[in-house]
C-alpha cells in the first residue's frame, strides 16, 4: 500500500459501501392506534355506545349523569342500565358471573 492512494482509497471504500445499501431511509410516518379497554364500546342491555347516554338518560336530559361501570369480568355497561338490571339479577348479562363492581366513569 502506498501513502499517496490511502485517501483515495477511502473515499472510494465510503462510496462503495453507499451503493451497497438496499434502501436509504427518506422520510418516516408514524402511526398509532388506540382503542377504550373494555371488551365492547356498546351497553349490551340497551345498545347504545358506552361514551353516550344511555336511552333513558337522553329522554330525562340527563346526558352528563349517565356514566359507564364496569364489571370485575371486564364487560362494561351504562351504570343506569346495569343498576336496573342487578335489581332482578345480580350476574353479568353477558357472561353470567356475579356481578362485581370494578369501576365507574367515564
């Protein structure tokens, strides 16, 4: 090896090693996803989604009284549709376990 063509050798070593790249990274996008941590976004009792009031709620005006509870077997309803329900059965009336509560919110 030579002195004089070291530098050229590494210039010429930098682009090699560039044109064995397969792909060069330009621009990234990320992407999320989310989703609510209940099993389904719908009351099973009167089928309305969690998020809004349920029906009995929206004809008493009551919108932002209506709250969702959810079970300790993870199913979520309207709390105002499940406290009537549990009055006459006190199971899920999706998976039929003692009807515990988790928590309730929004």
């Amino acid at each position: 090896m030579t002195v004089n063509n070291n530098n050229n050798n590494n210039s010429s070593n930098a682009d090699s090693s560039n044109n064995n790249k397969l792909f060069s990274l330009k621009k990234w996008n990320a992407v999320a996803m989310w989703s609510w941590d209940v099993v389904s976004d719908t009351c099973a009792i009167c089928r309305v989604i969690l998020m809004d009031a349920c029906l009995r709620c929206q004809a008493d005006n009551k919108q932002d009284d209506c709250v969702a509870v959810w079970g300790e077997c993870n199913h979520s309803f309207h709390n105002c549709c499940m406290s009537l329900w549990v009055q006459q059965n006190n199971r899920c009336p999706l998976c039929q376990q003692e009807w515990i509560v988790q928590r309730i919110g929004k």
